[in-house]
C-alpha cells in the first residue's frame, strides 16, 4: 500500500477503533495465555464465576 | 483441537540435523526511550516498509531480519493456529505446503496448546528443517532462568532440532514483567546462556499488551536482535505500538515482527469493517521483517500466500 492508501484506510476504521474495542488484547486479560496468569496470580478464565 | 492429541510419553529416538555453525550478530542497542504521543495518524504514514527481494509474481517476497543480516519471508506461518489444527496429517500438509510455496518463517512458543504446537511443527519440519527459520518462545513468565533452559531443551526436542534460529520471550505483558525478566537469575541470563551454547542464534520478546511495557524492555538497552507486536490498521486510536514502539525499533535496527493483522480474532473482518486482503496488506506495508499469521486451514494459508506473493507496498 502507499502511505496515501494506508492513511485512507487507518480513517476509515477509526470510528471503528477508536475506543480499542477491537483489540480487546490490549485492555483485558481474557486472551492473555494459562500459564502467564497463573505465574501472575490470576486464575484461567474457565474459573472465573461469570 | 485438544480431543485428538496425545501427549507425548514416547522414547523414540528423535532424529536431530546437524547444528548449523553461524556467527553472532554483534549488536548494541543504544539510546534513551523516547514518549511518543498517542494519537498521530501522520507519523505512522510517513514510516517506509522495509525492503524486499525475491519479489517476482510467484515468490514470496523477503526481507532483512534488522541488524541479523537474515533474510526471511515477509509472511510467517503462526504456531498457535497449526496445534488446533485437527489432526497431525493436516498440520504437516498446511506446513509443508508453506515451506514448499517459500514462506520460510515460523513462530512457535513452548506454551501453545499443552506443547502440540511444537510437536507438530517438529513433525512436519522433518526434511525441511534447513529451509526456514524458526523461532519459538520461552515462557517463564517471570521465573528463573534454570525454568528457561529446561523450557530450550523441551522446545529442541518437540521441534526436532539442536538448535533455534530465534528465541524469544513470551507475552511481556504485566506491569512487573521487565523488573522480572532482567533480575539477577532471570530469563535475559538465559537468552546470553543460550547463546553460548550455540542453541539460539537470536533473542527477542513478544507482548500485545500495551506499549509502555514494550519500551519498558527496550529501555534496559539489551541487544535484542527481534521484538514482536500486534500491529495492524486498528492500532492508531488505542495504545499504538505502531507510533510508539515501532519508530524505537527502526531507530535501534531492531527487526519488528507484526502479529495480529486482522484484530485477533478476525472481529473486524467478520463485521465487514475492512478484508482480510487490505488489512493483510496494510500491515505487510509497515517496516517490519514479517507478519506472523495463524493459519488453521489450507485455504487460509492459500489467501496468505496469494496476498504474499509478489507483494509490493
């Protein structure tokens, strides 16, 4: 792509985007690996309650 | 998935290449870590993908691993996706099918899917081990580097060889993981350690997580040779690793690996927001060494390398 038509396509999912609701990996640890969770104290997901 | 794996209780005897005799990449990270502000589309456009060969219209096109010297498909085949393929027979054609259209790169991690992942790709590598690089990851998660070194000797065995062409940590992703990692005893002994033994060629580490943890790492000026992240044309608004660990990474020769092109898990393709093409595409047009894909079918990887092949920015 040129920088022109990576621009174009960066604003058109910017609404999309804007709140990283796309990219829940960077805001939860729903997608964070079994064994990093239990070294960092927090149980596998199939534990959690809800 | 999981139901048609077996774990592993076999003795036999696992058939090892000869080591490859290579020389290390002198390498010396310097600098400061820079603050980047959060929300500046222009910058990123202004970023030029790296250079590419072997770009005619059938080929995969490569390029430069940073500062290794290296030369490595600008597609690589994701270990994850491969291990919850369902059954060994399919992993090994998707991986041979790769390696034989030219992709020559493969990320793995010692974690992936209870160890299938490396069993597989170990498996379905056989005869073609000195075709690609591979790389799989260390998963101390903040343990010693005695955890990671028996972790390198599980990696060599699952995948079938004496050594890794790249070894990286996994998921950096926790607040204290760069305190922990660089501690006295801690994994970055046993990246130098692994060195020394000629059992990896180079180091890296990997998060999704957020970018200040990335330059976190950065900052302790280690000579990692490769750092992986989520990039793709999602990432401007929120927490951008494009506009704040990227630019650190080309300024320190530091070859960037793309990971999660389409969001994950595919959610903005599924709801039409953008093709898997442009968003491939997009993230291929970044100045990185590869994009890491997951590819759980032959007709994904088909797309891949249709999308791959004679790519040009």
């Amino acid at each position: 792509m040129t920088p022109q038509e990576m621009q174009q396509l960066r604003d058109r999912c910017k609404s999309f985007a804007a709140d990283g609701h796309l990219e829940l990996y960077k805001s939860t640890k729903r997608y964070d690996g079994g064994v990093g969770r239990e070294q960092h104290g927090y149980p596998p997901p199939e534990q959690l309650p809800l | 998935m999981a139901e048609h794996y077996q774990p592993s209780g076999r003795s036999e005897v696992i058939p090892q290449i000869d080591r490859r005799r290579f020389l290390q990449a002198g390498l010396v990270a310097t600098g400061t870590v820079i603050g980047a502000p959060i929300l500046q589309s222009s910058m990123a456009a202004a970023a030029a993908p790296a250079a590419a060969t072997n770009t005619s219209s059938d080929q995969i096109p490569r390029r430069t691993l940073g500062k290794t010297g290296e030369q490595v498909s600008i597609i690589g085949l994701g270990g994850y996706h491969l291990g919850t393929m369902q059954s060994l027979d399919d992993a090994v054609r998707l991986v041979q099918e790769a390696v034989d259209a030219g992709v020559t790169f493969f990320d793995n991690a010692w974690e992936y899917n209870d160890h299938r992942s490396e069993e597989w790709m170990g498996r379905a590598l056989q005869g073609r081990r000195d075709k690609v690089f591979l790389m799989t990851k260390v998963c101390t998660h903040g343990r010693d580097k005695n955890v990671a070194m028996q972790q390198l000797e599980e990696s060599l065995k699952r995948l079938r060889t004496d050594h890794l062409d790249l070894w990286q940590i996994h998921e950096v992703i926790y607040e204290n993981d760069p305190d922990l990692h660089f501690a006295k005893g801690g994994v970055i002994e046993a990246l130098d350690e692994a060195k020394k033994q000629g059992k990896v060629r180079f180091v890296g580490f990997t998060g999704h997580k957020n970018p200040s943890i990335h330059l976190k790492m950065l900052a302790h000026n280690y000579p990692f040779d490769t750092v992986q992240m989520p990039l793709n044309c999602f990432d401007g608004t929120y927490r951008s690793f494009e506009q704040q660990v990227l630019p650190e990474l080309e300024r320190r020769g530091i070859a960037a690996l793309g990971m999660k092109s389409l969001g994950g898990d595919g959610q903005p393709i599924l709801h039409g927001v953008v093709g898997p093409e442009e968003a491939l595409r997009y993230a291929m047009s970044l100045p990185v060494a590869t994009t890491i894909s997951g590819m759980d079918s032959l007709n994904v990887l088909r797309q891949n390398l249709a999308i791959a092949r004679g790519f040009k920015p």
